[in-house]
C-alpha cells in the first residue's frame, strides 16, 4: 500500500497514475522522535517536507539563544516549497513536537511535478497563496492581538483546513506547546484556552485539543 493511500493525501490524488507512480518511487518516509532535528536551519534545501504524524514546529533563533516558533505543522500538512523555488538555504530549523512519521520528497522529484502536471501547479499556487496570508496574518496578530488572541489565532492555524486537509478536530497537543507556538507563557495559555471552552469552541483534555466550532472560532479572531 502506498503511503500516500495510507494517509489519503490531497495533493497526491490529483495526480495522474504516471505521477503517481513517480511520487511514490521516489518518496522518503521517517519516524523521528520528540526535540530530534528534522532540517537546519542554513542546510540546503533538498526535500519538500510532509507531516503523516505527529506534530513539529518551525522556529528561528539567534546567537544568544532566543528562539521564536514561526508555525506549527500538524499531520496533513507540506511545507518548504519557498526555499525549493527560490533554491536558497534554509532560513529555519525543523523540530519534531512528538513522535512523528515525516514524508520528504525529494527536489529533483518536486521539480519534475512543477514541469510536468497541471494539477500539481495549480495545487501549490493555492498553497502559496494560502502560506501568504497566513503569515501576513500572523505579523498582524503579533502586534495587535493580546494573549487570547494569539492563542486562539495558534489554533485556528493548527486547524487551518486549507494548510491541514487531513488533520482531524482533535490534536494531541500540550497547554505548554500552544503557548511556545503562540509566544505565550504556559499559564496565561491556560486561561485563554478555558475563556475559549467556557465559549463553547474548543474542548481542553489531557495532552490534546478539540475543536467544537471552527466556523465562530475564526469569527472571534480574524483579522
């Protein structure tokens, strides 16, 4: 079975049954553990990174240490096409929240898609379209949102359907790793989740988060 069967992945159904068959000879599928490196930051851009399982986070830091989260990919989610195209080095580093089962796709395999399928093009403009505004987004939360607004703006990212297609309204996730995604402290991250569940859009569990209402979730934080 392929993995990209296994995982029902959108971009891959697209495809025709040649590039399909291409894909999938060419594909490079892990398993890395929680705080284990993926790629780093500076590295050559080789591979177009997927995540089957799991959850992982991209960050950036600096001499003295400080690092800040730049996203969340959470299982459904492909990323790294900017720096593939624009064949630069990596301008962050990669690193596995928990265990996970991470697909990479080789440039010269991702290159030959661009060449060769419509579908594919089609797909990754809307996908650049999306990581736009997205980050847009982000740069406009950060400065006009409080601390309840970053953490609900977190989740909506985490659960964008467009990004994500296959993650489910359920994560595993912890009250700590929100609030690193987010830039929030771990309990000020904790009464912002409880505002958003008295409200009737998120359920908060042991080790994970569910989304009860997307839809009014974005309402309250869009920008």
């Amino acid at each position: 079975m392929s993995v990209f069967t296994e995982y029902d992945t959108k971009w891959f159904n697209l495809l025709s049954p040649e590039h399909q068959q291409r894909v999938t000879q060419d594909v490079i599928v892990t398993t890395v553990h929680p705080g284990a490196m993926i790629e780093q930051k500076g590295s050559k851009a080789q591979y177009w990174i997927g995540v089957l399982e799991g959850l992982i986070k991209v960050s950036v830091g600096n001499a003295d240490g400080r690092i800040t989260s730049l996203t969340g990919v959470p299982p459904g989610g492909w990323f790294g096409e900017g720096s593939l195209l624009k064949k630069e080095r990596l301008r962050y580093d990669i690193f596995a929240l928990h265990e996970s089962k991470i697909a990479k796709l080789p440039l010269f395999t991702f290159e030959w898609l661009l060449d060769n399928s419509i579908p594919f093009n089609r797909f990754m403009l809307n996908q650049l379209n999306e990581r736009v505004s997205q980050f847009i987004g982000r740069t406009e939360n950060d400065r006009l949102l409080d601390a309840d607004g970053r953490v609900g703006s977190c989740l909506i990212e985490l659960f964008n359907p467009k990004l994500y297609p296959n993650a489910s309204a359920r994560l595993t996730i912890t009250q700590e790793e929100i609030g690193y995604l987010a830039r929030v402290s771990r309990q000020r991250t904790n009464i912002a989740l409880r505002k958003l569940e008295s409200l009737g859009l998120i359920q908060v569990g042991y080790g994970y988060i569910q989304i009860l209402d997307l839809d009014k979730l974005i309402e309250c934080y869009k920008n």
